[in-house]
C-alpha cells in the first residue's frame, strides 16, 4: 500500500505539471516575430496623446504593431502551428500511462476452486508504455508539413503586420488631409466673410446690387458647410487612428515627416522585389510545400506499420499475482479499406492542386498590385505639378477678377467664380500632396518593403 501511495503521489504530481502552461512564452514566441519587422517605441502602452504633444508616423506605426489584436490574433494561429509541430513530433516518442484498476463481482459457491484463481474484488496498478517502430512514414511527413505550416503561419502574421501598417499610415494622411482641408476651407471663409462684408458696405452705397450681396452670402455659407463636415472628418479619423495604435485619443499634432522621392525605379526591378520580399507570396510557396506532404503522409497508409508496447504492474491482486509484466509487438498491414485510403490520397493531390494554383493567383495579383500602385505613384506626382501650376493662375485670375470688380469692369459673378476656382485648386493640392505620400506608402506595402525597424522612414525604391 506505501507504493501506491507513493505512486499516486507521482503520478498526481506529473499530471499537475503537465497542465501549467507559460502564457508569457507562448506570447513572447509571436511577438518576437512582429517586433523584429516594426518600429520601435519607449511609450507605455494606452497612453494618450494629448494636445500640445506630436505623434509622428514612425511612432503610430509602432505602436499599432505592439498593442493591436488583430496582430496578436494571427499571432495565436503561429502558436497553434508551432504546437502543431510538437505534436507531430511526439508521434516519435513512446507513450507512458498509469491505469488504475479495480474490479468486483457477486459472490458465488466456488468450493473446490483456489481463492487466488476466484477473487471477489481485487486492485491493479498497471503501467502501459507504446511506441511505434515504424508508420509507413506518415509521421515523417506530418512533421515535415507542420514544419512548412509554421513558415507559413509565419509569413501570413508579417503580412497583416504589413496590411496594418498600411492602414495606419493611410488613416494618418487621411487625417492630415482633412486637416489641411481644413485651413484651406478657414482661410476662405474668412476671405468670404469680409467680402459679404465689402459688398453689403456697397450696396449701402448704393454701388452694389442685393443679388452681389445674397450670391456672397451663400458662397459663405457654402464654405461653411463644407468646413463642418471637414472637421467632423478629423474627428472620425482621429477615432479611428486611436484604436488602430491602441491609445484612448489622439488630440496630438500630427507632423507629415515623410519626405516622398521624385522618382521610382522601372516596374521590372519592382515585380522582382515583390517576389523577393512579400511575404504573402512566400506563405502561399509553404502551404504548396506543406500540401505535398500532406500527399505523402495520406499515401503513407498504404504501407504496414509496426508498434511495441509493454505492460507492468507496480500493485497487483488480479490473478497470476506474480506475473508483473507483458509486452507485445503488433503489425498493421492494410489489405482492404473500402477505398478509404485511395479517397484519402486523392482528396490530398486536390489540396495540393489547390495550393498551387492559389500560388498562381497570388503572383499574377501581386504583379497587377506592383504595377498599378506604381502608375498611382508617379500619376500623383504629375498631378502635383499640374496642380501648382492651376492654383498660381486661379490665384491670379481671382486678383484680377477682383480688381476688374471694383472697376466696374467685372461682374460679382466673376469674382465669385475665380473664387471658387482658387479654392477648389488648393484643396486638391492639398489633398494631392499627401495622395503622394500615401501611394509610396502602398508602393512599398504590394513590393514587401513596409515593415522593418526602418518602417515609417523614406525607403528608396
């Protein structure tokens, strides 16, 4: 009986151990990954940013990828791939088990019949071990496929790191957009009110017209309506720039510190970066290698396998008492299955198929990707250009419609029309002057290159 305490002490201990797992290890094992291809930070997390204080795009990148779930969901999947790995792994190992056994049956006459032979109740205490010699190799090539799993799961969790950067940084120019949109839209309105102002003064004077008087007034008040829905934009972008870096608010500067190059290289040298660095692309070549395992380890059915176990007994009352151990080696040879192994490999060349041909699909998307997000690039830059030269001569028509106004030689009209004119080319402008920054940004996310420590600073293309 002190054995079978002392067993059951060991095997109570074992089984305890066997449920603690260490969170923080598990975490660490994703996050070693995100961190190595991101921005870095010193900022607590979920700290916000008040008014008066810069939040720079480098900064915004980091912390969304430090503090965002989405990350940290696809980094779970990575976790699950490296236990799958473990798992396949232990299929190499032999098992060990304790199996308690206690029986008791009725009692009956059994004169003549030795007690040993007839007991009433007894208690084992077996322990069984097994181990597989030999599984027609499929344990080979799960071990393989959990491996390419893992590459997989590994490259798909950079990926959304790269989609989340890509986000941020989008919702970032989105936001100084608006509010560059913003000032433009101010300082035209202030330039409308006063002339409301100068005409209603004229037609005191009695050298104006009522209509020059109520056309201003709703080229004013259109300009403010644009001006409020600009800045409950700004809102909305800040929101949405919060909760995508992980703070509760953002009330700080934004600070466009992201100069863009005049020029990138030729689509050629582009398609081969994508190839080389995306990381998509080379999850999608690992589930096409982890596929053609999966082949193997389905044909892998088709042969024997061979297993040994043994059985010994550290209590026993059962009869024979004295017998305290047995060992058997046992063979598995397939003769007909109903075609369930056939099915088996059949449905496995399908994955395969399958995952070749996604590959297929992935590149043809990502060279489309590469070379529209070059023709956005350097359309932008264009449009930059043409728009500098629009709002020099709006600008100037304005003054001279102005001046031709206050001569009599020009309508209100007029003025009013070179007005909006102007205004509409600096908004462009303005909205066109961050449109550049946010196509390199894209340009840099379909060629691979939007993550690394450098995340957030002007990577030549």
């Amino acid at each position: 009986m002190c054995h079978f305490r002392l067993w059951s002490a060991v095997a109570a201990g074992l089984l305890a151990a066997a449920g603690c797992v260490h969170q923080e290890k598990e975490v660490a094992a994703y996050r070693a990954v995100l961190d190595g291809h991101a921005p870095t930070t010193a900022r607590p997390a979920a700290q916000p940013f008040a008014a008066g204080s810069t939040l720079t795009l480098a900064e915004a990148l980091a912390l969304a990828s430090r503090d965002h779930e989405r990350l940290a969901m696809q980094g779970e999947e990575y976790v699950q791939a490296l236990i799958d790995k473990d798992r396949a792994f232990s299929t190499f190992l032999p098992t060990v088990s304790l199996a308690p056994i206690y029986f008791q049956r009725e009692t009956f006459d059994r004169e003549g019949l030795p007690d040993s032979l007839t007991p009433f109740h007894a208690f084992d205490l077996p322990v069984a071990g097994q181990a597989n010699l030999f599984n027609g190799f499929r344990d080979v090539a799960q071990l393989k496929g959990s491996k390419r799993a893992i590459e997989q799961r590994r490259e798909l969790l950079l990926d959304a790191q790269s989609l989340l950067l890509l986000e941020v940084a989008q919702t970032y120019y989105a936001v100084l957009t608006a509010e560059r949109a913003a000032a433009v839209l101010a300082n035209s309105l202030a330039l409308e009110e006063r002339r409301v102002r100068d005409v209603g003064d004229k037609l005191a004077q009695g050298v104006a017209r009522e209509l020059d008087l109520q056309q201003a007034r709703a080229q004013a008040a259109a300009t403010r309506v644009r001006l409020t829905g600009t800045r409950r934009t700004i809102i909305a972008g800040r929101a949405t720039l919060a909760a995508l870096i992980g703070v509760p608010y953002v009330k700080a500067m934004l600070a466009d510190h992201y100069p863009t190059p005049g020029q990138v290289a030729e689509l050629a040298p582009l398609l081969a970066l994508a190839r080389q660095h995306r990381c998509d692309l080379r999850a999608a070549h690992n589930a096409v290698l982890a596929a053609r395992q999966g082949v193997d380890r389905a044909v892998g059915q088709y042969y024997p396998s061979v297993s040994v176990g043994a059985l010994g007994f550290l209590y026993k009352q059962s009869w024979p008492e004295d017998s305290q151990f047995a060992g058997l080696l046992a063979a598995h040879v397939p003769l007909f299955d109903a075609g369930r192994i056939h099915a088996d490999v059949r449905t496995a060349w399908s994955r395969y198929r399958q995952s070749v041909l996604a590959e297929a699909w992935l590149a043809k998307q990502v060279a489309a990707q590469v070379e529209i997000a070059r023709a956005d690039f350097t359309t932008s830059i264009q449009q930059v250009r043409e728009l500098r030269t629009e709002l020099a001569a709006a600008d100037s028509a304005f003054r001279i419609a102005s001046q031709s106004y206050d001569q009599g030689l020009a309508t209100n009209l007029d003025v009013l029309d070179a007005q909006d004119r102007m205004l509409s080319a600096q908004l462009q402008l303005a909205a066109e002057g961050y449109t550049t920054t946010v196509c390199y940004l894209s340009l840099l996310r379909v060629t691979g290159r939007l993550d690394g420590p450098a995340a957030g600073v002007t990577v030549p293309l």
